[in-house]
C-alpha cells in the first residue's frame, strides 16, 4: 500500500524555474525597482511577439488590463457590455467601475465558454432596443478558448468591438492561433495561480500603439509630459514594476513546459477517472489546444448519488484543495437583476456545470506521487 503523506496539496501554486534570480539580481544590481525599467519595457515586447500583436502593456493585474482595455474602446457611464457569465468576477467588475449595465451571455456544450447562439439574440435585442454594446468581454475559461471564428463574425456584424479576457489561458491555441490575438483587445494574468506568474500582474495587448500608449499614460496617474505634476484626465496607479516583471521575463522562458506539464496532469485524470459512471471532463474542441490551465471534472450526482461540496470537504479532510467550478456571473448577489442570455431557452449551461463541476489541483509543479494522491481519494469517494 502507498504511503499516504498529508502535505498540503495545492490547486494551482506557483511554479519557479531559477530563471528567473538572473533577471530578478540584474533590476537589483542595477537599481531598476521602480515601475519604469528595461525589464518591463522588455516583458512587454516579449510577451506581445509571443502572442503575435503588435504591442503590450504590463500592468499590477489582468482586472487593471481589462478597466483600461473597457476605456480604450469608450465604455461610459449608461452603456451596455456584453460578457461571459462562467467566469470570476473579476471579468465583469471592471464594467461597474465604469458606471457601465453588464449583460450575462451563457456558456456552450463544446468549449465551455460564450455560447455564439446567445450572444447573437442578445445583441439583436440589444439594437432593437437602441442600446447597442460599446464592447463583448470574451472570457476563456480553464485554458479553453472561444469559438472565435463564430464570435467575431457575429461581432462583426453588429460593430462591436472584442476584449478577449485570456487571464487563464495563456498558452493555448485556436486554430493554430495563440489564445489572447483574437479581441480587439486581448487581457492576460500573471497572479500566482495562473500559467506563468510575476506574484501579481498582467498586460494589456493590441495592435494599436497609439491606443496602448493612451493605456500607458492612464496607467501612470495619467501625468502629462511637462516638469510639473500636471493632470487633465482621470488616471490610475496601475504599472507594473521592473521587478516583476524581471520574474516574468523568467517566467516567459518556461511557459511551453509549464503548458504541457498542466496537459499531462488533465491526461492523467482523465485516464484514471475518465471510466468511473457519471464522470466526465471538460472537453477540447476540434482544431484548439487547451492550455488546462485548471482540471475540471463534472460529476453527474444523480448517478454518484454524492454531493459536490461533499466531495470537496473529503478531500480537504485529506489537505488537498479542490475547489467548485466558477459560480455564474447571473447568480452571484452582486449582480441581481442583470440581464442573462442563456445557450437555449430552457438550458442554462453554465448554471449546469457550476453544479457538477469540480476543479482538481492542477499545477504544472504537481508531482506523480501528490496526483495519485488525489486519485486515490476520488477513487474511493466515486462509485465505479
């Protein structure tokens, strides 16, 4: 029998290579702490030829990404934005920030994200009733992207501009594309639990460089270029330090590995648990590779006769964490009262997988010893 170790085991921890010291002592040895410096000004180009756009802008987090990407294409006071409702909430919170209406678009079967057949009624609806959306917050879920090809044909056709909120899927591909070079606007995440981490950042990209310097100025307190401190817009203290972004540019170096040690972890899973009644995962659509930024299992309870939170609690009861699938944008206290597009009139998708899914710990720093671990517990807990 294994010996069973009752060290903590993590959803998603951070993931160090060593790399990183080299550029951390350089910011060091040279002085460059502040949020100005040569790593920043190099993180950003790295990560946007990465991704395939023309320029970045490397803030304290993917929320600060998404606000200044909302403001860049002209979200005011009273407008209406379109957004996933699978998702944390931080995909929606910067809406409110600008005073805007959040409207909650369902997720589809296929890739777990924004269902196209529920974004167009909702925007139909929307210009029938004069308030066309100033912008359509695509979220990729858990590694997945979007069916883009659907999604910016339907935006297209109406005129509304796409943030592509690639916060969790770094690393991942559509099409051969890479996950983040499909909105107008695309926004990613560097906080500890994602693909690669700076501790806490994230960046903005785009193709406009004059828009993105725009972002770069409302990121720095929107200080004009005169030798006093002078101040004619709103601005935010949003940058994100030469330090850290000397552990992304680290970080960066890795990431290949770290995308396929996350698939190897989901393969795992899915080979151990993927034959148990009742128990499927999160599926990867035809022609995407999925960064598995987060394992998802669905339990059908009905089959397993077992709750979802007990599940969890038993695990926990072993110091492993495990978490719920993300609980609809629609059902959260927060946002009572917003509107909701569902996927069909009678089904709500992503309500569905709020209730059976489970996220299993899934960092690429997993070792086989603390995955068997946890197979071994949902092995004993799920009913074959």
């Amino acid at each position: 029998m294994r010996k069973v170790s009752k060290e903590r085991i993590f959803l998603s921890s951070p993931h160090m290579s060593g790399k990183e010291q080299a550029y951390i002592d350089e910011a060091f040895r040279t002085n460059w702490i502040s949020p100005l410096g040569p790593h920043v000004t190099a993180f950003e180009q790295e990560v946007a030829d990465l991704i395939g756009r023309k320029g970045g802008v490397a803030l304290n987090s993917g929320t600060s990404a998404l606000h200044l990407a909302l403001k860049l294409v002209g979200v005011k006071p009273g407008d209406v934005v379109l957004c996933s409702s699978l998702t944390f909430i931080a995909s929606a919170n910067p809406i409110c920030y600008l005073r805007a209406e959040p409207i909650f678009i369902d997720s589809e079967p296929r890739t777990w994200n924004m269902c196209p057949d529920a974004l167009e009624r909702a925007l139909k609806e929307c210009v029938l009733n004069d308030e066309k959306p100033k912008a359509i917050v695509v979220v990729n879920i858990y590694g997945q992207s979007a069916d883009y090809d659907r999604i910016r044909a339907i935006a297209d056709r109406y005129g509304v501009p796409i943030i592509e909120d690639a916060a969790e899927s770094l690393g991942a591909t559509y099409k051969n594309r890479p996950s983040g070079s499909f909105g107008d606007y695309s926004i990613l995440s560097f906080n500890g639990n994602k693909m690669i981490t700076t501790s806490g950042g994230g960046m903005l990209l785009g193709d406009d460089l004059e828009k993105l310097d725009k972002a770069r100025f409302w990121s720095t307190q929107a200080r004009e270029p005169v030798i006093h401190y002078e101040h004619k817009e709103l601005g935010y203290n949003y940058r994100l330090s030469n330090l850290l972004a000397g552990v992304g540019r680290g970080q960066l170096e890795v990431l290949a590995d770290r995308v396929e040690a996350r698939r190897n972890v989901f393969r795992n899973y899915e080979k151990a648990l993927g034959g148990i009644k009742g128990v499927a995962f999160m599926p990867e659509m035809k022609g995407t590779v999925s960064s598995r930024w987060l394992t998802v299992m669905l339990v059908d309870t009905r089959v397993q006769r077992v709750k979802i939170t007990d599940i969890i609690q038993k695990l926990a009861q072993e110091n492993i964490e495990a978490r719920p699938a993300w609980k609809p944008l629609h059902l959260q206290p927060l946002f009572k009262g917003c509107r909701f597009y569902p996927h069909q009139p009678n089904q709500d998708v992503a309500e569905t997988l709020y209730q059976h899914g489970i996220c299993l710990p899934s960092g690429s720093n997993l070792t086989k010893e603390q995955q068997d671990r946890v197979i071994d517990q949902l092995t004993s807990i799920l009913k074959r």
